[in-house]
C-alpha cells in the first residue's frame, strides 16, 4: 500500500517537472499555468464540483477497465459501450414520459442495457467463434462511433439543428442538482459500493479475479470459466454504458456529436495507473478529472492550449508504470542485498 | 470498365497505409514484441510529414519528418518496453493516446488551427508514370500512374521476406519471438533486436503516415488514422505475421475501402465507413474459426 502511495505521488510529481520543462521550453511560465489549472479546478465550491462531475465517466469507465483487466478479459471497447448506452439512455428519454422516481432508474437501466449489449456481441463472437476481444471490441469501438453518429445524423435528429444533435431527454430524466453539485456523482459512488462488494465480497468476484491472475488454476479449482467471462463482460459493457448513459443525463441532456470525447480511453488509462484496484480508480480518476477541468482555466489565463493536458496525462501514465516496476525491482534488490548481510553476519 | 479500374486503384491506395504499417508489425511480431502501437506512430508520422512538407515545400523532406516523427514516438516505446521493462500493452495504449494529445497540441501550436490543416503549401508525394507501361490499356491505369510510396511498399514486401527468412538478423529476430531466452545464451542481446525491429516498424510506420497524409489526402486532421493502425495489428495477426499474407489481407481491407466509397451511392456514409472494420471482424472469424479446426 505504502509501496503504490510512494510510486503514485512520485510518478506525478516526475510528469508535472517534465511538463513544466516543455512548458519552459515552448516560453511558458510552468508555475502560473499550473497554479491557473488547479485554482479552476479545485480552487473553490464551483470549481470542485465541476471537477467531480467530470470525473463520474472517467471513473465509471476506469471502473470497466479495471475489473476486465483484473478478471482476464481484454475488454477495449468501453468508447464504444459508453456511446451506445448513452444513445440508449438519450432515446429512451426522448419517448419516456414518466415522473423522476421512475423516469430516472428506467434511463440509468437502459443505459447499462445498451453498454451491455455492445460488450455482450464482444463476447458472443469470443464464445461462440474463439475470437479474441481485444481486437473486436476495437472494431466495435469503431462501428458504434459510426452507428451513432447516423443515429443522430438521420432518425434522432432534432430538425432545424445545424450539426447532428439529439432533441433533449425529458425534463423528467435530467439527473437533479443541487446547486452546482451534480447528483452522478452519487450514482457513481452507489455504482462503486454494489461494485465493490460484488468484486471483494462475493464468491462471483473471488472467482473473477482468481481467473484473472491465473485462469488455468481457477478452471482446476472449478471455477467456470465461460460463465465469468461471460458475467465480466455485460459487466463492464454495462459500467462503460452507464458512463454514457450519465454523461446524458448530467450534461448536455441530448446526444450532441463528440459526446464520448475521450472518456473511455482516459477511463482506461486510469485503471491501468490505478494498477487495476478500485479505490486507485477513484483517486486517478479525480485526479485526471482535475487536470481536464482546470485545462480550460489554464488556457484562458496563461496561453497553454488546453491540449496539452492530453499529453501530460500520456505521461503520467508511463512514468507512473514504469516507476512502479522499476521501485519493484530496486525495493527487491535492496531487501536481497539486506538478507545477504544479515546472512553474512 | 471504369468502375473496375477505379475499384482496383481504390483497393491499392486504401491498402499502401495499412500495408506498410502492418510490414512494420512484422518485424516486431517475429520478435515477440506485442506492438499495439503502431497507430500512435502511423498518426505521428502523418503530423510531421504534412509538417516537413509544408516549411521545406518539398515532399522528400516531408517523408524525411514522417519518418523522424515516427521514429520518435518508437523511441519512447523503446525506452519503456524495452529499456524500462514497462508492460508492452500499457505503454501502447498510452503511446497511442499521447500520439493523439501531441498531435492535436502541435496543431494548435505550430498551425494555430483546430481539427484539420489543409494548405496549398503541403507539397504532395508525386505520383510515377512509367513509360511505355502507362500506355497499355486497362494494366497501364493500374500498374502506372500510382502514388511514389505505393512502389515503394511493393519494394518493401520483398525486403521484408528477404530480410526476415534469409538473413541472419532475420534468424535473430525470430529467435526473440520464439525463444528469447535461447538467443540470449547464444550470445546475441535479445533486447538489441527487439530495439531494432521497432526502429524499423518506426521507419515504415512512418512511412504509412507520410502516405495518410501527403498521398492519400493532402491535409492533416486530428486523429486521421483513424483505427488503421489497429487493423494492421489484426493484419499481422490474423496470418501469424507471413509478409505476403499480410499483402493480401491489406489489399482485402484496401478492396473493403474503395467498395465503401462505392456503396455511398445507396447508403448515408456512416454505414460505407464502417466496411473495413466489419471486414476485420469479417476474417477474423474465418481465421479463429480455422485455427479452432486445427486445435481440435
């Protein structure tokens, strides 16, 4: 714990310095723009909850790569599942005519319908084909950007719009707020409780993540394999869905074009810093959700295009892992080195 | 006729990029390197062609960046996959992100646009006429008259066979894949093979991009990969990495591209666009199901 909470800040701290260092080179002055980034993302009530409003796709998608990552399925195509769950949940709401209480759980259930659906054809071809995920969930990535981008060009086309856009959901379906506070942060923490005690609490989860790190011991030990692969994959298509699915309902309350944006890949990059773990999701994820918020601020006052956060994030990233691997190896070699003394002595 | 020859022209044209990046591929497959990163620098080397081409108003130097640029991005894929011993599949994702973010910044940097940049500038790669040949009806519109990069890649196909089966660094390299442990014994530095198969995927990925972006269209826009480098992956994939394999597979999915452009006639673009990603679904069906009938 100690071990990942040293490499985490580290690794953050190690991209920061180089982003400063392009920043210096590109006559920047790194300190101001990082001040401006986190002062419009962190730096007061408004800010906060806009960052932690950003944060619940990012998080939610994390959540989808982590678990299949952790549990053995390649899963790739949370940019696609989110897509077509929030086309779900936008047309649903579009036909749904239902008081909240009701209208609400109907969208979010839709939602994860559609996410499921998308990582469900995923894994129907793996099952019944033996063809790998990793590649068709990037071609379905592909096919859902294209079929929603019809979806809201031809059939779902609010009239009169100048570019492709969905008509608004419902009032009925716009999650509440309280104040700037958006209320999909709550339905990601509730999301996160019933993925939690699915993931560490349940026999489910245990045989999940026992496949993930060795599938040939779990399948010994009776674990059925198909089915998990199966459960993981609705599973996280549902999460990735869920994500699209409160980016409606949150934001835009219509499916504009460039919706996803990069959510999902940004969701993935989290859970791998996040080394898979949930609670590292959350914490990666507020924290890529701060850099994004702050960006727009940062451009404003000091020039740097917003951008650039883009490969700062890249960077974290690779430092973060390569960091850890590295502090494995050095913390292994040190404790080896302290044996052999002790052994000498 | 027409329709014949322009389908054809539509298959090579849409195949040289995927081609040559899946060439690339090859290199790195038969040194056991799980490269998913070829998107990342296909979409690098795109930038810097359009960026070479447009400051020098010069296509060599335009091919010279794109080559540069790609070479860069496999640089850093080098130091953490190879060097630093970082997971292969992270550091691709994370490579092909930032190749995304970095390209969109310098963009806005470098051309102060957004989305896409299109100048009468960017000085595209000449197509070749060949004499006599382009006066043969029918094969003259095809063998002749195509973009400079797409005899190249014909020349690089039969470097790349030559180099992986018959020389001794293409010994080497498959040894990496095979048994990298043994290669080590033997004396020869896995991890100085593996450097140089993703250099030489960084050249040829390069080149795809310069392709993209001065052969295929003359402009650069965010993201104009657009998904080819991952169909290269499933090229090399599908046919276990055999250069000629991955030849016709491309031109399959290059076939797949000019038949969209086709179907526009009937259907909203959105569904011809789809085609070569249904088409890699397509045969990776028929090779899962293959290889299902050889393991049972």
């Amino acid at each position: 714990m100690r071990k990942k909470f040293i490499s985490g800040i580290l690794g953050i701290v190690v991209a920061l310095v180089l982003g400063a260092i392009i920043m210096l080179f590109q006559g920047y002055n790194p300190i101001e723009t990082y001040g401006a980034l986190f002062s419009y993302s962190l730096g007061g009530w408004y800010p906060f909850c806009t960052t932690l409003r950003n944060s619940v796709p990012l998080i939610l998608t994390g959540f989808s790569a982590s678990i299949a990552f952790a549990s053995g399925p390649v899963n790739l195509g949370q940019p696609g599942q989110l897509l077509i769950g929030a086309l779900f949940a936008t047309v649903g709401g579009m036909y749904i005519h239902l008081p909240a209480v009701l209208e609400i759980p109907i969208l979010i259930a839709l939602a994860l319908l559609g996410g499921a659906l998308w990582s469900g054809a995923a894994a129907l071809m793996h099952k019944w084909f033996s063809m790998d995920e990793f590649i068709t969930t990037l071609m379905l990535n592909m096919i859902a950007d294209l079929l929603t981008y019809w979806a809201i060009s031809y059939p779902f086309f609010e009239k009169g719009a100048n570019s492709p856009l969905t008509p608004q959901i419902d009032k009925a379906g716009w999650l509440p707020e309280f104040g700037e506070f958006n209320t999909n942060v709550l339905v990601m923490l509730l999301t996160f409780v019933v993925v939690w005690f699915i993931y560490s609490r349940l026999t489910a989860g245990y045989e999940w993540r026992l496949t993930g790190q060795n599938s040939i011991f779990a399948r010994l030990g009776g674990c059925n394999i198909d089915k998990n692969y199966m459960a993981v994959m609705l599973i996280t298509g549902a999460l990735a869905g869920l994500a699209g699915g409160l980016v409606v309902m949150a934001g835009p309350h219509r499916f504009v074009k460039g919706l996803g944006a990069n959510y999902a890949w940004d969701g993935v990059m989290v859970a791998m810093v996040a080394n898979n773990g949930l609670f590292g999701t959350i914490l990666y994820g507020l924290f890529f959700s701060t850099l994004q918020s702050g960006a727009l601020g940062m451009e404003l006052i000091t020039a740097v295009p917003s951008e650039f956060i883009q490969v700062l994030q890249s960077v974290i990233v690779l430092v973060i892992v390569a960091g850890r691997g590295l502090l494995d190896i050095w913390m292994d070699k040190s404790m080896i080195k302290r044996k052999a003394r002790e052994r000498a002595a | 006729m027409n329709i014949f020859i322009g389908l054809i022209n539509g298959m090579i044209s849409g195949a040289t990029p995927i081609l040559l990046a899946a060439l690339g591929g090859t290199f790195t497959y038969y040194a056991g390197i799980f490269n998913i990163a070829m998107e990342g620098m296909m979409l690098g080397g795109a930038f810097f062609a359009v960026l070479g081409s447009y400051y020098f108003h010069s296509w060599p130097m335009g091919i010279l960046f794109a080559i540069l640029g790609a070479l860069f991005m496999a640089l850093i894929f080098i130091v953490f996959s190879v060097i630093l011993k970082t997971d292969e599949f992270i550091t691709g994702i994370a490579l092909n992100l930032f190749a995304v973010g970095a390209t969109t910044y310098l963009l806005r940097q470098i051309f102060k646009v957004k989305g896409a940049f299109s100048d009468p500038g960017i000085i595209p790669i000449p197509k070749v006429d060949i004499p006599l040949i382009k006066d043969i009806p029918v094969v003259g519109s095809i063998l002749s008259g195509q973009n400079l990069l797409v005899y190249v890649t014909f020349v690089v196909i039969l470097i790349t066979v030559y180099v992986v089966f018959k020389t001794r660094f293409g010994l080497r390299l498959r040894a990496a894949g095979y048994n990298a442990a043994s290669l080590d014994t033997s004396g020869v530095r896995t991890s100085s093979v593996r450097i140089w198969s993703l250099v030489i995927c960084g050249v040829l990925c390069g080149l795809a991009g310069a392709y993209l972006s001065l052969g295929y269209v003359n402009l650069f826009s965010e993201n104009m990969s657009a998904g080819r480098g991952w169909i290269s992956l499933a090229a090399v994939i599908l046919v276990n990495g055999n250069p000629w394999g991955i030849t016709l597979i491309s031109l399959l999915f290059g076939f797949t591209d000019g038949l969209g452009l086709l179907l526009q006639q009937y259907l909203p673009n959105q569904f011809t666009s789809m085609v070569p990603y249904i088409a890699t679904l397509i045969s990776l069906y028929f090779y899962s199901i293959q290889k299902r009938k050889k393991t049972a």
